[in-house]
C-alpha cells in the first residue's frame, strides 16, 4: 500500500524497492496516530455508553422499587415492563386523584 501511494503519476518512475527506501515513516507514523486516536475516541464513546447505560438501569431498578413501595410487584423482568407498570400506576393515581377532587365539591 505505501509502495503505490509514493509513486508518481507515471508508474514506471520507481520500482518498489526504491519507492520502498524512499519512505520516510512519517505516512505511516500519521495513519497510525490517526487510527490510534480513533480507537481512543471509539473507546470513550463506548466508556461513555456505558455509563449512560448502567444509569438507566439503576433509574429503572428505583423505579421498580418505588413501584414496589406503592404495591406494585413488577417481576423482576424487562425495562420495557417497568416502564409500562409505571405508567399504568400514574394513569390509577390521577384517576384517583380525580374521583378524590370530584367527591369533595
């Protein structure tokens, strides 16, 4: 690959060997640099996933438990069903709330 990235436009100017010798390292050294910064922001990206990743789960295990608090068992199951058990329990408490508000007038 270096060989035929350092020859001219006419094909014939340098053999490989001395296309070879001419290479000075620094093409090299810069594609190397430069893949080795993309792996280190492939790896923040990931380190940063991550971490946003183990937050939602920790959100969703609070929320479980304060289901839970509430009465709500949610199995120990997907996020999705945690989610769902919330939102039905948010939907029960402002119908609550409602029936509450319309028997005190």
């Amino acid at each position: 690959n270096a060989v035929v990235a350092l020859r001219s436009s006419n094909q014939n100017d340098l053999s490989p060997a001395v296309a070879a010798s001419n290479h000075s390292g620094k093409r090299s050294s810069g594609k190397h640099h430069a893949a080795t910064m993309d792996q280190r922001k492939r790896e923040e990206r990931n380190a940063r996933e991550k971490e946003r990743s183990c937050r939602i789960a920790r959100q969703i295990d609070d929320l479980r438990n304060l289901l839970s608090r509430g009465g709500v068992i949610v199995a120990k199951g997907t996020k999705s069903s945690v989610l769902a058990e919330a939102a039905n329990y948010i939907n029960m408490l402002q119908e609550q709330q409602c029936r509450w508000e319309m028997d005190r007038q």
